[in-house]
C-alpha cells in the first residue's frame, strides 16, 4: 500500500477502505507518513468530505494510536461531556462537581484553547497550584475515588489526534465536520466512558455558524457513537452571545463556583442543569430533566456540590479554600468600564470577537507558545435584548497593561450592537439529537 | 498576512491575489511556510483550480524564487523546446544540435525521469564522460559559444519549483493543469529564452490522457508565454505508442546519433523536424515547415548536424568519438526476445507500462533514490498496426539481471495488444497552437 495512492483515492473523490485507513493512521503516528502527506489528505478530506464508514474507522483508528483508558470491573457509570468550544464557555467546571455529587462519574481529558479564550484546562489552572498533569493512573484512582477528575490529553492518548490537531490548525483544515467528529470522538472514546453529552455549539462564537452545520456535526458524531456502542446525546446550543457574565480564566472559576453556590448566571445554570440531566438520564440515575433539576437544586443547597468541588481542588493540588476565598484568584486589580455609545436595546454580539478582545488582553492565546494571563478577561454585564442607555456599564475590562486594553476596547467596541427595535427573544438551547 | 488565511481562500474556492502569491512563494522558499502547509495548498489548488492570473503569478513568482539566466546583449536567437514526457522521448538529443545548426541557440535547462524512463540528463549522462553539472556562467558560456548546452536544474534556477515538484511527486497533486503549468514555464523562462515549443503528450504513455486535456494545458502555458512576451508554440503529440525504436538510456543515444546521420525511425525524424521548424519560425531563419525541412535535410546529409553533436559531447567532457564509435556506449550485451503470442496486427500499446517495463530492467527510477543502469532497455521493433505472426520478433529486451529481465518480460506482455482487425492508421501530431 503507498499513501501517494490514498492521497489519489481521496482526491478522486473515491471511498477509502478500513485498510487504508489502518495504513494511514498508523503510518502517521509511527511517522512513516509526513506531515506533508497528511496535510494534503487533510486538505483532500475536508474538500471532497469522508462519509460514515470513512469517518467511523478514521475515528477507531486515532483512538487506537494510543492508549484507551481502562476502569476495568469498575460499576460506576462513567460519563463526560464535551463543548465544541464557545467563548465564556465554563459549564464543564460546574457541571462535573454537580454530576458527580449525584453519584455519576467523570473521567474528563480536556483541552487547551486556541484562538480567542482559554480550555477548561487554562481556567482550572488559574486557581493557584492547580495540576492538570497527572497520570493515566492517577486519573481512573482520582476518578474512582472522588467521582471527577480533569487532565489534559497527556502523550499517551490518542497521538495520531494530537499531530493532526495541530495540523490542521497550521493548514486551514480545521472545519470539516469528518474531521471534527474523528479528533472529538477519538479523544472522547479513549477515555473509557459509557455515555458521552455533546455540547454542539452554534452562532457568531461557533466554529458551526449555521443550525444545519451544527445538526450535521452533532449526528455525525452521535452516529459515531452508536456504532461503538456508546450512549451519546448533543445538544445544539446557541453562541450568539457569551455563556454568562464572565470571560477570561479566573473571572470564569469564580462564575464556575458561584454558580455552585446558586448563585451564578441564569444560562450558566441552565446549560448546566440540561447537559448534567441529559447524563443523570444516561446513567439512570433519574427519568426525567425535572427530577434532574429538582436533584441539582438540592445537591447546590445542601452544599454537596460545592464540597465535591472542593474535593476537586484538593486532589488536584490547589486548595479548596480558594472556592469560598475569591481572593487566592488571580484577579487583575485595574479595571476599566466600558460604556454604552448611544441608547438602544443590545440586538447582536460578534460573540468570536469578544472573545478576541479578551484574548488580546491575555486572556487566550493567539500562537500555541504565548502564555496566558490568568487574571484578565471581561465581564459582560449586558445580553441579547437589555436596554442600554448611553454611558451605561456594559462591559467591566479587567486588565494589567495599558496597551494590551486599548487593543481590547478597540476590539469590543466592533463586537456589540444597539439599536433602538428590540430583538426577538434569544434561545440557549436550540436542539437536541439522541443516539 | 498568513498563511493560513490563504490556504482558507483557496480552500474555499476564492482567487488568490498577487500579493498573496508572492507571500507564498516567497515564504516557501525561505523555509517560513512549512512543507505541509504547501501541501496542503497543492491540494486545495489541485480540487479548486487557479485561474489565468493565479497561474501566471505563480509562475513568476516560482521563476524568480531564483536565479534568471542573464545573457545580456547577446544578439542570437534563444529558444527552447519542452516535452511534457513520454517513453522513448528522445528529442531534445537530435533536436538541439541539428536546431543549433541551423544558427539558432539553445539554452537548455532538462530533468531527470521519475516514473518509468530516464530523462533527457540520464540519457546524455550514458555517454561516458558526459558532465551536465555546468554552473549558470558555463551555461551562458557554451551556449554563445557552440550553440547548445545541456544542464541540469541547479540550485540556483527556480528553488521553488524543486521544493514544490518533489512535494507533489509525495502528495499526489502531480496531474494538475495550473501546478504543471507553473512548474515547467517558471523553468524555461528562468533560462532566459526569447521562444519556447512546448511539446504536449497525450495517450496512453502521457500525464494527459484525453487532447481535451492536452489542449487545456497547452493554452495554460502559451497564455502565460504571452503574458510574460515570448513567443510560445505548444505541439499536441500522440504518446499512443513509444517514440522511435529505443526505449533505454544510451539506446536512445544510438537511436539520436542515427537520426543526425539521416538513419533514425521515421518517427523521430518527423517529430524532431516539425519541433525543430517551429523553433526555426520563431527564430526567423524560415517562414515555413517546407523551408525548414529542406533545412533539415541539407545540415544532416553535410555532416554539419552530426559535427554540432560532437562539438555538444565534447564541451561537456564526453568523447566525440561516440558519435561514430557505438562500442562506446554501454549497451547491455545479453539480449533477450520478446515474440509475439499470437498473430494478428498490434492494435494498441499501453506505452506507460511499456516504460515501466524498461524501468524494470533498470532503465528508470521507481524512487528518487534508484540508481539508473544506462545499458538496458527495449528495442520495440513493431508499430501500431504492424502485422506480426505467432513467434515474430516483436522487441528485444537489453538486460544485466536474469530476475529483473523476467519481471521487464512479464510487464511488456501486458501492454501490448493483438487483433485480426486493422486499426485506424497512427497520427503523430494532432493539433498546434500558437502565442
């Protein structure tokens, strides 16, 4: 088999077999492939697309080119959720202490973000002493014992994914549902779990702008799903504006532990509220989303869910102290308001560029090597809808250098827009497709 | 600007400027876009096409990546010929010095074969002694002075196209009309020439395989021609069956010095003729083929033809004595032949495999790696539409290995084709276009 021949084949348009896929993968991973070959194939499968089969086995193939994780007679159910990426997006930080109070388990790999705001990863380091680097083992023990434990995808898992990932962002290949279903999935499915919540996003701050894109993705990675015998649920939710107020990496653990503490966003609480019941559901835990959201309020009253945050912190070497003390997060001290240029009802955001603006105050990073600043960000005190009047606070910008905020107005100033018609009413979450 | 911009507008389809190529080829050259980014780029203008001016951007940018050969004031004629390949393709060896008698000069910058046969350098290097390693001052030198120089790309000519061809080669992105286009008219317009006669191959031994294609490309590369003010004649020639009698490194030289002393197939004297008068046209020395083929035949029955071939092997360190003395070509002395199973007239050759079966004595290259024995090859002595009976000689195989003689064997018996009936009688040259 020549890869030249594959590359042929997928130019061609024609259906690339299991082996060849086989033969792919695995020679990408060993290196016998170059990136060069790759890229080209990347370039090939995003123009001339990969079909169910195709994108099937590229996504068994990269969750095989390293280790899958293995919780062996383990009777817990193991579950996890995972967002296409939207900016403000926390609801991972809430919702896995929340879920796993009820007596579910989640063994969650996440990632870095590129582009406009910080991962999961980022913001969970934003809490002082906060280790994301631990081992396969020390993830199923932590897993088992405490119900939750967040890594970041260490070299074992899925490699082949990891090259290619970075690939396809240095190549412009990275919007091909195929090829997003295959790295999600991959990842996804080497983490050992039963069933799996995806959070499909949609809109101005989504990779997918349009319902249709975000639906195609969402059964491509469903269907994926299925066939390996995995329960899987997206929900399609909208990223026309940011998910809640905050923006920036320890601006979004104190949203994350206040909405733990009842006291967060009303769209932070109900994405969290839905994704987690859509696993509760999964793991049988309840029937229906009302007894999930009956069982979450009171898991946040009785302070459970805040304890197993705490209990998050703890094993993962930060300290538990900072969930009640918002002062051991780094939060800039210099802060400036942004301020409404006329009256008018807020009728759209370009959600992607507020979070540019919030990486160009160092909140994200704009190349794989730039350092995050994990106390900077925005908040945005405004939605879809509020009536603003000229020289109200929209936005509190929390910065540490002068030129890095003027950068970051500059930017959100073209992100916002009024008008005195006021808009439709906004709907978080927009579908919902079973396995 | 980045380049992962350009990629997404190639990608999707849009047309890239002027300023966007000259990024790509610029940061190409000097290593600050990647390998797979270029890749990636080659495949996406593969699928989505580049258009007349996207074409002729890259084209000149690809010249200029390097050196362009300066003759100054030099007052002679400067012309070239290009073949797109073909088996058996041997032109250029007859052609330039019977041209170059004529008082035209020739400047040319050749390849070596990958895929089945040698090229145009492997052949010449067959003769002992013979050095295609001038530099560019040589280059000139020899040109003014004797009227032909024969050399290989160096370093210095078109950087680019090195990197981009053997990129291709490894990503399938080989048979693009645009990419193609590029690539060989950066080359020849890097040697500073005023005409170039571009010989287009269609059928079954060709890149192309239909004359829609064939005619597609010869117009992409007359435009650019015109575009950049040099008089441009592209030859649509049939590859249905291999050139001339020779297939094989210093056989095709023997076959070359026949056709100077007015002894070679009638195929080759047609082809090298009609090539030769249009770069005889372009250089004003006749106004029509008639006056040119008089010519012809005047320089090759004076000797004069024959004289420019030694005066060539000489100036590039090669024993002039060649031309007469055949004992001095390595020329394989077991022989093995081929006969014909059946009888019936040859109705049809599939000429690439007819090639790889050379290249299986070890006439050509699988990889770039291969090391070419100029000894072996095929004497092919029937033509479409010969009539042959059960046991006829049909070609003699010139062989060193008794295994890679066996695998030849087996590879020819594929590509040759028997029937009752008679075919369609064989045409040469099937169309012409002109700047």
């Amino acid at each position: 088999m020549r890869i030249q021949d594959i590359l042929r084949k997928k130019r061609d348009k024609e259906k690339l077999t299991k082996e060849e896929i086989v033969f792919l993968i695995n020679g990408y991973t060993s290196g016998d492939i170059t990136d060069y070959q790759m890229a080209a194939f990347a370039m090939a499968a995003f123009l001339n697309g990969l079909d169910a089969d195709e994108t099937a086995n590229l996504t068994f193939e990269m969750m095989k080119s390293g280790s899958v994780v293995d919780f062996g007679d383990f009777k817990g159910f193991l579950v996890d959720k995972h967002s296409t990426g939207g900016v403000g997006d926390k609801i991972s930080i809430p919702l896995a202490p929340l879920v796993a109070s009820c007596g579910v388990y989640i063994p969650m790999i996440s990632g870095r973000g590129l582009g406009h705001t910080g991962g999961t990863l980022d913001k969970l380091e934003s809490v002082p002493g906060f280790n994301v680097n631990l081992s396969l083992e020390q993830f199923i023990e932590t897993t088992k014992e405490i119900g939750v434990c967040l890594i970041g995808q260490t070299a074992e898992i899925t490699p082949a994914d990891k090259k290619l990932y970075a690939l396809r962002d240095a190549t412009s290949t990275v919007e091909s549902i195929s090829l997003i279903t295959a790295s999600i999935m991959s990842k996804k499915l080497a983490e050992g779990i039963k069933g799996l919540v995806l959070d499909v996003k949609v809109g101005t701050g989504a990779f997918m702008k349009t319902v249709e894109d975000a639906r195609k993705l969402a059964e491509s990675m469903v269907a994926i799903g299925k066939k390996m015998d995995r329960t899987v649920t997206a929900v399609i939710s909208n990223m026309d504006q940011p998910l809640g107020e905050m923006i920036g990496n320890s601006l979004e653990m104190l949203e994350s532990f206040e909405t733990l503490k009842g006291r967060g966003p009303a769209d932070i609480k109900d994405l969290t509220f839905r994704l987690g019941a859509e696993m509760l559901k999964m793991a049988g835990v309840v029937k229906t989303d009302e007894e999930a959201f009956q069982l979450f309020e009171k898991k946040i009253a009785s302070g459970e869910a805040g304890e197993k945050m705490k209990e998050i912190l703890k094993a993962h070497g930060a300290d538990p102290k900072a969930f009640d003390d918002y002062s051991i997060l780094p939060i800039a001290e210099k802060k400036y308001s942004f301020l409404a240029p006329e009256d008018g009802y807020i009728t759209k955001f370009n959600t992607e560029e507020v979070g540019v603006s919030a990486m160009l105050l160092g909140a994200g990073r704009k190349t794989k090597e730039d350092i995050i600043d994990p106390s900077v960000g925005i908040a945005l005190h405004k939605k879809l809808g509020d009536y603003v009047k000229k020289g109200d606070v929209v936005a509190t910008l929390y910065y540490q250098d002068d030129n890095k905020l003027s950068q970051g107005v500059d930017r959100l100033k073209g992100a916002i827009f009024y008008s005195s018609e006021k808009p439709v009413e906004f709907k978080l979450v927009l579908d919902k497709i079973h396995s």
